[in-house]
C-alpha cells in the first residue's frame, strides 16, 4: 500500500526547499554585498535594499517555479488533450491539475515568506556585525 498523499506532500516539501535554498542563500549574499559596498548602511536600509533585489528574485523565481513544474509534466498534458474519451473541462478538473496547482503555490508561498524573512535576520546579522567591529 502506497500512502499517494504522503508521496504528494514529500514531493511538494523537496520542490520547496530547492526553491527556498536558492531564495534564502541569494537574500542573504546581497544583504552581505551591499554592506561590503557602503559600511554605513544601517539596518533600515539593508533591509530596504535586500527588499528591493528580493521583490524581482520573487518574480523571476516565482515563473521558473512554474514553468519548471508546467514543463515536467508537459507530455501527461498532451495525453490528457489527445485522449478523446473525456471532455477538457473534467481533465483541467482533476486531481492531476490540482496537485500540480497545489505545488505551485506552496512553492510560491514558500518564496514570498522567504524573502522578507531572510532579509530582516541578514540585515539584523551584517548590521550588527559593523558595530561589533566598530
């Protein structure tokens, strides 16, 4: 016996956190950059900059989440349109399509919470680190 939803959840689990790897290492490498740029950046506006590169890794990743998930199983959507036996509608209504739906935005959640997430603790960590040296 194969528990099908367990198997939906630990596939929806490790595309997250390939995603969120990527997000996180990113956020935190340009809050770091941007220190290193100007060492009197506070807090505020590490945050504010992080923030600011964060919104456009969101969009760009947010699109290759779902192109990459859209691509993946491009060849079942052709089976489910070449098959005769069923209307569209039921095949865009099936539990398929909704997984695939369910994946996306769990992975596109995941990312929007990544990111301001690990820009508030990089800027706390590399605003902090300035004064301890200081």
């Amino acid at each position: 016996n194969l528990d099908l939803r367990g198997l939906l959840l630990a596939g929806i689990i490790v595309g997250a956190l390939g995603v969120l790897d990527d997000t996180t290492t990113v956020q935190a490498a340009t809050v770091e950059e941007l220190k290193q740029a100007n060492p009197a950046f506070t807090f505020a506006d590490l945050y504010r900059g992080g923030l600011s590169v964060g919104r456009e890794h969101i969009t760009s990743l947010v699109n290759t989440l779902v192109l990459a998930y859209l691509g993946s199983q491009l060849l079942i959507f052709i089976l489910f349109y070449a098959g005769p036996n069923q209307p569209l509608w039921v095949t865009l209504n099936s539990e398929f399509i909704g997984e695939e739906i369910i994946r996306t935005l769990v992975g596109s959640a995941t990312i929007i919470l990544a990111v301001p997430i690990t820009t508030l603790l990089a800027a706390w960590y590399f605003s902090r680190k300035q004064t301890a040296s200081a």
